[in-house]
C-alpha cells in the first residue's frame, strides 16, 4: 500500500456513506434479460425458437452508478429523461425498489432504453436494443434545469455518466457546471470520447485508456504516454484531474501541477469487469464527497472495482465488503 495513504482515513469515510447524497446525470438504461430453453429451430427461418422461462430487470447506465451507490449505503438521486412508456415504469419503480431518488428524472416524448438480452443454456442468443438518441430541450430542458437546480443543493458530489445517448450536452452540461460552481460541489464525468468538448470545466473525469487516447490524440503504451495523456484532456477541458482506468494494470490519477500517480489493481480473481467503470466513478465520488484528498478517493475507487471484478455480472460492492478490503491491505 502506498505511504501516503491512511487506512483509518479511508474506512472513517465509509463509515460516513449513509450520510453521503450523490446526484447522478446521464443516459438511464434498462436492462432485461429474458431467460428461456432452445428445443427447436424455426419453421420460419433458421432460428432458434427460445420458449421463454422468466424475464428479470437491471438498472443500466447512469442508474448503474445509482446502483452502485446505493449498493455503498449512500444517498442517490438520479437526473436524466426516460420515456413515458413501460420500460420508463419498470425503470422508476426498479430504481424506487433501490431506495433510489428518482426526483430528477423528467419524462420526454421518446422510448425508454432498453437493451434486451435473450439468454438460452447460459448463452446469450441475440441482443435487442431499443433506443433512440435524444437531445433535452424546451420544456424537457426548463424542467431539468428546475430538478436539477433543486438536487444539487442536497448533494455533496455530482456524477455525469455519458453513454453518448444524447441526454447530455452542451445545455445540460451547462446547467450542472452553473449549479454546482454556486454550491461549490465536484463535477465528475465518466466520458465518452465523441462528446469531449461538452465536458470544459468538470472537475475531474474517469475515461479508460482507450477512451484518454481517443481524447488527448496520444496513444498510451506506458506510464509517460498516460501522464500526457492525462494532462492533455486536463488542459484542453480546465479539469482538476483524470483518473485514467487501466482495466488489469489498476490506474492513474493526475492532477494540475502533480506528478502521476499509479495504482495498482486489486483484483485477486477476475471473473466479470462488466460495469467496473461506473463502480469506479461511484465509490470516487462517494470518497470526494466525504472529505477525502483526490488520491485517496482513488486509492477507494481502486478497491472497489477490484471486488466488483471478482463477481459474475454487472456486480456492485457494499460498504462492509470495502472495508474489509481496506483492512486487508498490507
Ligand atoms: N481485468 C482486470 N483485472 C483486474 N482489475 C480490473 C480488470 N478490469 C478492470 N479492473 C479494475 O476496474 C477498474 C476499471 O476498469 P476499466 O479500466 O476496465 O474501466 P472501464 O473500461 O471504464 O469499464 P466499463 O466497461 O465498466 O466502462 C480498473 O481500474 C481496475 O481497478
Ligand atoms: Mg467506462
């Protein structure tokens, strides 16, 4: 373990979560799984027919990090647009069943996301995706402006998950970074490449190495490459930090005029990294929010996602498990 990282500093933060509210922006997603059994092909078409045997729903998305922060023990609310439809009920009433806020989330004209997996003998068969890229306006835009104005002064810590959706822009970008310089909260982004110059002026942000290369134009092979990398997004966005993911190598954190700093990970097994990400950028806001230096937060972050990869699926770590964790470290 790093010198300069105090053990009891992290597990008091922990210990403060319940006490932690996060608001978190971006493309709210619906995962289904629809489970069944092959027995026959089509008369159709050469296709499998898949006698259906149950269907189950997760939060996907922005709601993922929700997730993971509920998961923690710590107060979310969630801000985005989901359809008027009944995947957007399943979505609320899901997120609702989490001890989720689902305050700041405004209904718009479009369809729910909803990515549908058909799984058969543990196999997924096909993938079904029903979406459709929106971009807030008008009314959908005033009333976010209102829910988010409101959200934000009860949150320590704001998380904009982009998927590249649509839900965040120029104007919903403009509206957080506003809102959270007069409360004078963190805006943390978990990029997309494609929509980079939307982020100016977040605080810090969580791209992974593929993502950073794509930002910065520097493709990175080693930690000299991450470092420029890093300070290139920093900046060209007038961010704080980046904290670049680096999947089985752990991660990086630079900050304005600070040398790099590495992490490596913690993972002893890997069995699914599905959704490591948003574990990443939950348990960082979670730490930020409660007091916690940049790299300590990192260091949090960084134990988190190595429980999470050792869980099959889209998996979530809770606060005794990171504790735990913590206390592990030699
Ligand atoms: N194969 C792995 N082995 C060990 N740790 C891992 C592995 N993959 C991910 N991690 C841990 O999870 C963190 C985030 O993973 P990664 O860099 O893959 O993020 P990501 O690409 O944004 O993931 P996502 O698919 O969720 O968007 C890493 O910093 C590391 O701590
Ligand atoms: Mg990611």
């Amino acid at each position: 373990m790093n010198s300069n990282i105090d053990k009891n500093r992290l597990v008091n933060a922990v210990r403060a979560f319940p006490e932690t509210t996060i608001l978190v922006v971006g493309d709210l997603m619906l995962d289904r799984f629809v489970w069944g059994e092959v027995s026959r092909i089509s008369p159709e078409a050469p296709v499998p027919v898949v006698e259906v045997q149950k269907e189950t729903i997760l939060l996907g998305g922005a709601a993922n990090v929700a997730n993971n922060i509920r998961a923690m023990g710590g107060g979310c609310i969630l801000g985005g647009v989901c359809g008027n439809d009944d995947a957007g009920t399943s979505l609320l009433a899901l997120a609702s069943d989490r001890g989720i806020d689902t305050g700041a989330v405004v209904n718009d004209a479009g369809p729910t996301t909803v990515k549908t997996r058909i799984i058969a003998r543990g196999q997924q068969v096909v993938r079904v995706d029903r979406e459709e890229k929106r971009k807030p306006g008008g009314d959908v835009l005033k009333s976010l402006s209102d829910v988010f104005l409101e959200a934000v002064s009860r949150a320590g810590c704001v998380i904009v998950s982009d998927y590249a959706k649509g839900m965040i822009n120029h104007d919903v970008m403009g509206i957080l970074r506003d809102t959270c310089q007069r409360h004078a909260i963190p805006v943390l982004v978990d990029p997309k490449p494609s929509n980079m110059d939307i982020y100016l002026g977040a605080t810090m942000l969580t791209p992974n190495s593929l993502e950073a290369a794509a930002m910065s134009g520097i493709e990175i092979s080693d930690d000299e490459t991450l470092f420029l990398a890093a300070s290139r997004i920093m900046k060209n966005l007038d961010a704080s930090a980046v904290l670049i993911t680096r999947g089985p190598h752990g991660m990086g954190l630079v900050q304005k005029q600070q040398p790099l700093f590495t992490i490596p990970t913690m993972a002893r097994e890997v069995f699914d990294v599905t959704g490591a990400g948003d574990t990443v950028i939950a348990t960082f806001a979670m730490g930020i929010a409660n007091g916690l230096e940049m790299q300590e937060a990192a260091w949090l972050a960084n134990i988190a996602a190595g429980i999470v990869v050792g869980k099959v699926g889209t998996a979530t770590a809770d606060s005794h498990e990171i504790i735990q964790a913590i206390n592990a470290l030699s």
